[in-house]
C-alpha cells in the first residue's frame, strides 16, 4: 500500500478559490490533469492524502485503480462558478480514483510539496497520513 498526495486546487497559479473539495466528497473520486498525473498511479487500497496548498486537509483510501475520469461529475452551480466552465473541458483529461469516505482534518498536515499528484515520501509525513485514516470509526460515517 502506497499513500499519495493529490492537490485539490484548480489551478494553474494555486488560487485559493478554485477548491475541488467539495466536487471530491460529493462524487466520493480524486483526481487531477493525465499531463500531471504519476504514469504508475493510485492503486486500489492506496491512501490518497488530499491537499490545499502545501496543507493536507483530507484523506481517504482508494477502492478502484487509477483511471480515466468519467465525464458524469456533479457540479453544482456554485462549483461552476467557483471552477469556471473550463472545468468541463479539463475533466474530459482527467485521471483519478473512486475513493471511500473522505475525512476532512481537524488539524491540517503540513507537506511542502509543490508537485499535484505524488507519492509521499517523507517517512513522518506518510505515517501521520496514515495514522489519521486508521483512526476512524467507519460505522460512524456510514
């Protein structure tokens, strides 16, 4: 099992605004551009650690390998107006993963990791992540 970071930030610069938290808990999937994507990608059982910035704010386990995004996403109106419509166009070469329950952190991780799709390597970093998913009551959640 590896444990992954995925940024959740839609854009090129970083904005704070343009989150895909909310896009990534309501359709329970992960994903980011095929042209920023790991080739050897998220695995079924992987952790993936969900960041904003070079702050992990959420994780989750994968339950399917990595693939090709499908293109029925929900968006509310509020997420087109915060991601812009170009968002449908990029999702058309997204990869991703469906995922279980997604935990956002009371306490958010610090990663200073700039790259959007990449395997953790930093030993205390990896354990925390994964000392944070093991933590959870899952009959709670469902």
């Amino acid at each position: 099992m590896s444990v992954w970071r995925i940024g959740s930030r839609w854009s090129k610069k970083g904005d704070e605004t343009k989150s895909l938290i909310q896009v990534f808990i309501k359709n329970k999937v992960v994903f980011c551009g095929s042209d920023v994507a790991d080739e050897d990608g998220i695995k079924s059982g992987d952790i993936v650690a969900i960041a904003d910035g070079h702050k992990i704010i959420a994780v989750c386990r994968a339950i399917t390998d990595q693939a090709k995004v499908s293109g029925n996403l929900g968006f509310t109106s509020t997420d087109i107006e915060n991601l812009g419509n170009d968002v449908f166009e990029i999702i058309k070469h997204a990869v991703g993963v469906k995922v279980d329950n997604i935990i956002k952190l009371s306490e958010p991780i610090t990663y200073n990791y700039p790259a959007t799709m990449t395997l953790i390597q930093d030993a205390e970093v990896r354990n925390k992540v994964q000392e944070v998913y093991d933590k959870c009551t899952w009959s709670e959640l469902d």
